[in-house]
C-alpha cells in the first residue's frame, strides 16, 4: 500500500478508488445527514449521520486500526481534526463529496427507511422478519421491542455476529437514537447482508408508543418471579 501521508489530502474519484483497491483495509467514512444516505452512499462505506454524537460513534466503532478517507458535504477541516483526535489515520478526503462521486456514476449503495406504523404492520404480517436491537447488552435487559436480538452497536465488526441471517430474511434495525441504526447498517452491509431497514427515529420512537408496540422488561420479570 502507498504511504499514509503525513496530513489529508484532497483526492479525486480516481485516487479514492486507486487507495480502495490497492488495500481491502481502507475504510471510507461517510460523515453527512441522516437522509443523504437515502439518495445513495458509496458502496462499502461506513455511514455516520451527521446528526449523532459522531464522537461516540467513531469510539464505538472500534476501527482505528485502519486507515480512512473521508466523504463529507461540510465541515471537512472540524471532521478531519476529529478523527484525527479519535486516533484514525486519514488519507485523505474525497474532494467534491458525493457529487463528485456520482456525476461519474460510480457504485453507490441505499439506505432504506421505514416509519414505526409501517414497522407495526410488518411484524404482523411478515414471517421472515428478524429485529435487531443495537444499543448495549445494558440497555436491552432493561427494556427492549418483543422478538428483538441484541447484537451491541460494538459488535457489529465481527462477522460471526452476522452468520445467522440468510438472503431470505428482512432484517430491521433500530439503535439508542434515529441515527445509530443508519451506521448499524452500513456496517451489516459489509458482510454480504444487504436486506435491511431502520427503523426512523429508533429506540426512543419506539417508546413514544408504548401502546403500539409490544416492549418486554427482562429484569422486571425476574424481580417479580422472585417475590413470588
């Protein structure tokens, strides 16, 4: 692989690509608002919705090991220094951002969205629906949508956690805020499973509605099975 430069540079379209096919290890990270990754990210990347705390994010990820081009519509120098400060590498940033990227008609990727009503109707109707809680262990014990699996935002590097699903299933995904659940998808799309939702507005959508959804306390039936 070439050399990391010293600072980021601005790369063309070309120089990206020359970057991600010279080294698999290279990730992009892809730093804009929720709904852009509706109208397309580049395929592979890792999606980061502007609106998180895109500090924890980049700590929870846990991928400081590999080198990183930037994609971002704005703020490049604060989003460089950030990562910087998170202790990634950067090559570079892509120059131009998404519109440079897609006015050569490059691969992109879809984020799909799907609205708590919409979600409901689903989980009635669809037997190949699998959910997928991403906040902490913690936090699903404390209270979580009924038939979820917990598989921690932290987690979702390792394949072995994805080895269960199959092409058939729809997978839905929601995390501890309508943004975490946009990255959790990026990052299951890198392993090949690419059937997926999340679910807008995530946890805390899901319990604005507590008469609509099913929500299950793990730890309140276990005190209550004690006192018995």
């Amino acid at each position: 692989m070439k050399k990391i430069p010293e600072n980021p540079v601005a790369l063309t379209v070309a120089e990206a690509k020359q970057w991600l096919i010279q080294n698999e290890s290279v990730c992009v990270f892809d730093i804009r608002p929720a709904q852009s990754f509706e109208t397309g990210f580049i395929t592979g990347a890792t999606t980061i919705c502007s609106e998180d705390k895109i500090a924890d994010c980049l700590t929870a990820l846990q991928l400081q090991n590999k080198p990183v081009i930037l994609v971002t519509d704005a703020a490049v120098e604060e989003r460089l220094q950030l990562l910087h400060e998170q202790g990634y590498q950067v090559i570079g940033y892509l120059n131009g951002g998404m519109n440079a990227w897609n006015t050569l008609n490059e691969p992109i990727d879809l984020m799909i969205a799907v609205e708590p009503d919409e979600l409901v109707m689903d989980i009635k109707f669809d037997e190949q629906l699998i959910l997928i809680d991403v906040r902490s262990e913690k936090a699903f014990e404390a209270e979580h949508l009924a038939h979820s699996a917990n598989i921690p935002f932290a987690e979702l590097n390792d394949p072995a956690g994805m080895a269960n699903f199959e092409d058939f299933q729809n997978i839905y995904v929601y995390g501890e805020n309508g943004y975490r659940g946009i990255t959790a998808c990026s990052l299951i799309k890198k392993e090949g499973i690419h059937n997926l939702r999340h679910l807008q507005g995530g946890w805390p959508e899901i319990k604005a509605m507590p008469n609509v959804f099913e929500l299950i306390k793990p730890s309140a039936k276990t005190d209550d099975t004690s006192k018995n």
